[in-house]
C-alpha cells in the first residue's frame, strides 16, 4: 500500500491510501476514526459488490455500521437525493462522534460529503472511491457538491475527508467505458503540469486504460501526488487549484445541454472533450503550438475518448456559451477558461470575450 499525505495549512492534514485489497483492510484503518459508529453511503450497485467486504471488515474491527443506499446515476446528487439521504442519517441518530463512509464513485463521494459538511454542521466522513475518476480526482480535495437544473456541482461545500482509501482491485468491477471516463482525468492531471507523466501515460502507461492494476496503481498514485500538491497550496480555487478544471468549462455545458444523462456522454468524456477543445482554442488564441494539441487529441482518441464536439450530439453555440457563462468560475462578465501553452503548461485565463468562444464553439461544429 502506498501512502500520499495531503495537507495544507487551511485544513486539517489526512492519507491517501493505495493499494490492492484495501477494502479488505479497511475496518483497521477506520477504527481510529470511528468512535461512535459509521454509517456507510453508497448506491444500490456498489453496495452489492461491495458492501458485504466493507461491513465484515469494520465488524472484525470492532466498528457498528449500517447502510444507507441511494439509486445509481448522476440523478441522485440532487436536491431531492441529498434531502433522502439527510432523512436517512437523522432516522440513524447518527451523533458528531460517528462518522460517515462514503463508498462509490464521484456522485456518492460529493453526495455524501455534501451530508457530512451539512449534518449537525458538520462531521467527520472517509472516502472509500470505486471508480477511477473517483480515486484520481472527487475524493481527494474536499469539494462536496450536488447539481441543479441551471448546472454541475453549483451547490455544494468544502469539507474535506479524515481518510481516502483507493483499492485498485475494484477497479476490475467497472464497466470498460467507466474506467476510460477516468482515464481521462488522469490525462488531464499530466497536461495540467507534468508532461513526463503525459508521455508515460500514452506510452507503456497506457495499459492502465486497458485495466493493468501495475499501471493504475502508478496512475492513481501520481495523479493523488499531482491533486495532492495543488489543493494543500489552494484549497479553495483562489488560485492555482482553478487549473484542476482544464476540460471542465467546456465538458460541463457540454454535459448541462445533455441534461447530465451519462448514458449520452459520461463525465470523464465530457472531460476529456473539453480538454481538447481548450487546446484547440488555445491554438486559435495563438496561445499554443498546433503539434501540441494534436498530440493531446491523439492520445485521448488512443483511449478511446471523444475529441470532437459531433461525437457527443448536435448542439446549438449559444446554448453552450449561456451554460459557459453560468460557470462558477465566471467573473465581471468575462469568461474564465483554463488553456494551456502546451502539454504540462496550464494557466488560467479571466478575460475571454465571450464573441470570441462563440465564433469558435461554431468553428467545433455548433450550430
């Protein structure tokens, strides 16, 4: 098991932990943690993989927990999830001394650390991510979140985890399309800043797309450091942790317009589209080589990611532009969008003209 720390000097220090049969292990880990009780939340397909190895290892630890399930799907990290799984807690009489577990992929992590940060004003909660996208990105940093109607995760708080446990070997559950969703927010991690990484990954790396549990087991890690490093300078996206959303602005209007239906296009596509259309645009701007977003595009496509706006459907320009305009990252009328100079070069630009990104969402094949 390999051990990532993450810390900063706005929040309290915890682990990150790695490795194969974790869940296994889990109970141990959780008890020092867990001086009442836990309450684990996960969904009603996690919970049955799952759910047995998780209840058996806190019981050998000595550690009472009991299940709250929610359905699976990004319909659940709702208003009206979020209120079933508050009710659910309260009918526990869950105190500030118990803790909750949050075991599933990124929609049960923000779910269930959204209850944490709102219960009794908050209490402690553990990641247990069985995703990828959920281990390389939502369960590490503290963001809690649900959508609304006008948007992705535009609800939500800071609240971050006592303890993130990843087991690789869940990994193996997943969906081929699911573990390629988190594949992309691997990428994303080396074109943010590390391009060694980048090239790993669409070399000899790239047989963690493939599902090698070596390769994941160095992915995750790497991309834990990469998350690791960012939030403990910002937590709070004052500054450089803006960068962890290259591919976002564009992914999530993409996915707004989809109205968040991830059998249409799941989020690590969206991700990994809006990663290219960054680099394009940044092209556009003059920003960055042509070869460089070439290459991006070529990597993603070798994993079988989208690249292009058709891929995900027909969409209007203006739409997109209003949902890019309603991003939390949106300020003084302006929009902010994170680019890239090249790969392992990201920066975040506060002043794009909106005409601008229009003329070239039409230039991407929007009507």
């Amino acid at each position: 098991m390999r051990t990532v720390p993450v810390g900063g000097g706005s929040f309290r220090d915890y682990e990150v932990r790695v490795g194969r049969g974790v869940i296994a292990e889990a109970g141990s880990r959780i008890a020092p943690f867990a001086r009442g009780r836990t309450v684990i939340v996960s969904d009603e397909t996690v919970a049955a993989l799952h759910g047995p190895a998780l209840t058996a290892s806190l019981s050998a630890a000595q550690v009472r927990s009991e299940i709250i399930t929610v359905p699976p799907g990004e319909a659940s990290k709702s208003f009206a999830g979020l209120e079933r799984v508050m009710d659910a807690l309260l009918a526990t009489g869950l105190d500030r001394k118990d803790v909750i577990v949050a075991l599933g992929g990124g929609v049960v992590g923000d779910l269930a650390g959204l209850a944490a940060a709102l219960y009794m004003r908050g209490i402690d909660f553990i990641q247990i991510p069985t995703t990828l996208l959920a281990q390389v990105d939502s369960s590490v940093g503290g963001k809690t979140a649900i959508d609304t109607a006008r948007g992705k995760n535009l609800v939500g708080a800071f609240h971050q985890p006592r303890l993130v446990l990843a087991d690789i070997d869940v990994l193996s559950t997943l969906p081929e399309r699911q573990l390629r969703s988190g594949w992309a927010e691997v990428l994303k991690h080396g074109l943010i800043c590390d391009p060694d990484f980048f090239d790993w990954l669409a070399e000899e790396g790239a047989a963690g797309v493939r599902g090698d549990p070596v390769a994941l087991e160095q992915a995750v890690v790497r991309s834990v450091e990469i998350k690791a490093a960012i939030v403990g300078e910002d937590e709070k996206e004052a500054g450089r942790r803006a960068l962890l959303n290259l591919g976002h602005t564009f992914g999530h209007a993409i996915e707004a317009e989809l109205g968040f239906e991830e059998a249409a296009l799941a989020h690590g596509e969206a991700v990994a589209l809006g990663c290219c259309m960054a680099f394009r645009y940044a092209v556009r701007q003059g920003l960055c080589d042509a070869a460089e977003a070439s290459r991006v595009e070529t990597v993603i496509a070798a994993a079988g990611l989208p690249t292009r706006l058709g891929q995900a459907g027909e969409f209007r320009a203006d739409a997109l532009l209003a949902r890019m305009a309603g991003d939390k990252k949106a300020e003084g009328g302006g929009l902010t969008l994170i680019l890239a100079r090249g790969i392992g070069r990201a920066f975040t630009s506060k002043t794009e003209d909106p005409a601008t990104v229009l003329a070239f969402l039409g230039e991407e094949g929007a009507a």
